[in-house]
C-alpha cells in the first residue's frame, strides 16, 4: 500500500470547495466572481450602469361632485419621471410669470360676524383656526372683504353716520363704528391673531341716506354737493379701523354700482365715479395721508366698459389702483379686456355666491372654473366667494335683503356645517399663500387650470375636470410628469 502525504483535508475542502461554491449558489459577491489584480488584492465589479434620477413626490388633494371626497390628500406616491404614455399634457412653465396673488377668502359679512361671535368660545375659537390657521387642519383664508356700513347680508340697515328724518351732518361729528363694534370688530380681531397678514377690502354698498337724492337705502345716488364728504367718510372709516387695530388694505367706490334694487345700494355712473375719485376722494387720500388702495367698478362682468371710462380720465387715474368684478352676468374674460386696456392696473374678483338651491357637483365644478382658475388666469390678484357664515335658514338679511345666499359654512348655535363654498376656496386658499406668482400652463380639452409658484418655491396646479367622464393627463415640468385623473366634476390640487 502506497502511503499518501498526510493532510488537512477538512481544511482544503472549506477553502478550495466549500466556501467558494456556496458563495456562487447563495449570490454572494466572493471568490468565485472575483479576479486577481496581480498583487494579492481583488479587482471590483464593474460599476453598475448609471440609474435616471427621478423628480420630486407630487401630492394630490381632491374634491369630488358627489361629496365622497372632501379636500382629501389621495394615497400613495406621484413621482415626476419620464415614462410614456399617449395622455396629453398640462405644461407648467415657472421661468413664465403673470401677477402675484393677494389671497383668497370670502366676504365677512356683519350677518356672519353674529353668527360666529354667538358660538361657544371652544368651538369658535377652533372654526377660526380651521379657517384662518396654517395648521395641517386649516385651510388658510387669506383675503376678506367687508361691507363699510351695512350689505344686505346684516341684521339691519345702517351706516356710520346716520341722522334722524331730514337731519344731515356735513362735517360727519355723529361719525361712529358703534354697530360693528358688537361682532364684526372683536371677530377681526380674533382673526387677526390668528392671521395678522391677512388682506381685508371694505366696500360700501350705500351712503348715509341723507346723502342721497332720493333720501332712502334702496337704490339713488351721492348728491353731488356730498361729493367731499363722502371723501371725508371714507377717510374716518379708513382711520377708525386702524385705531382698532384694523388695516383697510383697499376699498372699492361702490358695491355693484349699477344694481339699485339692493337694501341697501346706491347707483354711481362711470362718469359719476370718475368724478368722485378725480376731485374728491383721490386729492382727500393724498393729504390725509391714506395709502389704502381705492378700487372701481365691483360689479359684473358684462360691463368692462365701465372701469374702462372711468381708468379712461387722465386725473382719476393716478389714484386708481385697479378693478373688481362679480360674474352674475358676462363671462370672466372680461378681467382680460380691461387688463388688455390697462395693464398697469390691478384686477380682482371679489363676490360670487352660492345659493340654496345650488347643488353641490354643479356649484364645485362652475365656481373652480370660473371663480377660482377663471378669475386667476384673467389676470386677478385675488379671488372671493360672497358670504363666509349663514344659519339653515339663510338669515341673517336685511329685509329685502338676500333670502338664499348660502355661506361657506351653516352655523346652527354651536354646529357648524362645511358647504361648497368652504371647499371651493379651501382648493386655492391651503395651498396658494399671498405672494405666490401665476405661471403658465396650458388648458387641454375641458380640464381647466391655474399654476402657480409659491414663495417658498413649490409649484402648485388647481385643476377641475369639466367633462362628463373621467379624464387621464400628465402634468409636466422641466420635462418630467406625473399622470394622474380626475372624476367627472372633481377638482383637485396639486403640489410639489
């Protein structure tokens, strides 16, 4: 018997054998893919081949016509990246800026202020912070708008300076906000704790009656030898406010100067506004010192010729800021017809109401389009449903008054209901803070759209589907897209 060399042979096998093949059969990165590099070290794998770095998470918040979905972020993640399909594209361009927003909101009508000032303290105190907070759970209101003296939407009919039957008051001494002073004051304030940038618009929607030629809150006009000092009331409001800690950032002439039919209303011409503000109310503002912004027209959109002829008269100009408008009648691309004839002038939309016999679906998918992405892409720094709060029953309202205009919320004692006008606004007021810049983007078929960069950098795209089924897009920037869809009647918004 020949004798064989004596060895480890355990030894051998877990080196040469053993470890070796398993690392192969388990995948392991070992001896068996690995080459010598001649000097007693290894030679690393080849690098792997380089990975397309994918863009930012998108979050996507929607509203459904059925109500199933109410301001809801949507589930799961939307990353921009570059795989194709054949939907069409919404094109966002940031480097293509248009006007810078001021807010959106509501009117803070004196009926609401009483309804909201009625509530238990706990549950106001937490309607406000929802409404005007910046919490996770807020939906941050950022402009209001309220009426100097009474709108139909208070409890009675007044102004700051009202005098007995066939009394006057020409140097304005019986002047006084006592009427606000119960609700709408201490509620501004409140808010103003919450918000203290917010931006507020006062619009008259009468004179005191004795300043008027026909002696009543429903319908007339200014007598023109009251011409100065309407000026001067404008002027105390203004200062009055600011004393309570109020600021008044812009005030228009006259709620809805050609409908007279309101309680109250007055009815002002274009020449009658033009004249107003060229001899008397521009000059009183320059040398009291007043920096709030005087805004015309504030009425519908079937009348652009209106703010036209009175921007047209080369002194009332210098002391216009801009043009406000509703859409009860026309269409909103009158904004663009007076943008067009002066561009150097600013635009707004301040008042739309929905009503009692509005149904949900119908009123989302109109106001988003017209309102919200309508007035945005004509030009308006601001956009502002009508009343913020009314009761199950539409009150309060002067007689006379508004007997169906429906608020954002329904506060019933305590209670509060969120409608259609809450989620309207909510879809541009949560995620379009005042700063933010428009940009462009393109509208395809009937899915319509606002694009806007925020201060903070992130890019931000309201869009409602106004087609009758569900529509599938892209949403593309910088040359990367998310696809996405919206539901017959959805709106949805989205940030990144």
């Amino acid at each position: 018997m020949i004798m064989m060399p004596k060895f480890d042979l355990t030894r051998i096998s877990r080196r040469y054998f053993i470890y070796p093949v398993m690392c192969c059969i388990l995948g392991f990165n070992c001896l068996c893919n690995k080459k010598s590099d001649g000097g007693g070290g290894t030679t690393p794998p080849p690098n792997p081949p380089p990975v397309t770095p994918t863009g930012p998470d998108a979050e996507f918040w929607m509203t459904n016509g059925s109500g199933t979905s109410l301001l809801e972020k949507q589930s799961g993640t939307m990353t921009f990246g570059t795989t194709a399909n054949s939907y069409s594209f919404v094109d966002v361009d940031t480097t293509s800026t248009m006007q810078t927003i001021d807010g959106f909101g509501y009117t803070l009508t004196g009926g609401s202020a009483y309804l909201i000032n009625a509530m238990n303290t706990s549950e106001k105190n937490a309607l406000l912070n929802e409404l005007f907070g910046n919490g996770p759970n807020s939906i941050s209101v950022s402009y209001l708008r309220l009426s100097i003296g009474a709108s139909d939407l208070s409890q009675t009919v007044f102004s700051y300076d009202d005098m007995p039957a066939g009394q006057t008051d020409p140097t304005l001494a019986n002047f006084s906000l006592s009427k606000d002073t119960v609700d709408l004051i201490p509620v501004l304030k409140q808010i103003l704790t919450i918000n203290p940038s917010i931006k507020i618009m006062g619009s008259p929607w009468s004179a005191p009656v004795w300043m008027k030629d026909n002696g009543s809150s429903i319908g007339g006009s200014l007598q023109t030898q009251y011409y100065n000092v309407y000026a001067q009331y404008f002027v105390k409001y203004i200062q009055a406010m600011q004393a309570k800690g109020i600021t008044i950032d812009a005030i228009t002439i006259q709620n809805e100067p050609q409908h007279g039919g309101n309680n109250p209303s007055m009815v002002m011409s274009s020449a009658q506004q033009a004249d107003f503000i060229k001899n008397h109310l521009g000059p009183v503002f320059q040398s009291a010192g007043i920096t709030t912004k005087i805004v015309i027209w504030d009425h519908n959109c079937d009348n652009p010729s209106y703010p036209v002829n009175v921007l047209s008269d080369a002194g009332a100009r210098p002391y216009i800021n801009g043009s406000a408008f509703h859409l009860y009648n026309g269409d909103i691309s009158a904004l663009s017809t007076v943008h067009g004839a002066y561009p150097d002038k600013q635009l707004y939309f301040t008042e739309q109401w929905t009503g009692a016999n509005g149904s949900f679906s119908g009123d989302l998918r109109w106001h988003l389009k017209n309102v919200i992405i309508g007035s945005m892409r004509n030009w308006s720094r601001n956009a502002l449903e009508w009343n913020l709060a009314s009761d199950p029953s539409y009150n309060p309202h002067t007689p006379g008054g508004c007997t169906e205009c429906k608020g954002a919320v329904t506060i019933a004692g305590s209670n509060v209901v969120r409608n259609v006008g809450y989620y309207i606004i909510a879809h541009a007021s949560k995620f379009v803070p005042p700063g933010s810049v428009r940009v462009a983007s393109n509208n395809i078929g009937n899915l319509a759209n606002a694009a806007f960069l925020t201060p903070s950098g992130k890019k931000v795209v309201i869009v409602v589907n106004d087609e009758a089924s569900t529509v599938t897009f892209k949403i593309r920037h910088n040359g990367k897209w998310i696809t996405t869809s919206l539901g017959a009647g959805a709106a949805g918004t989205y940030v990144w």
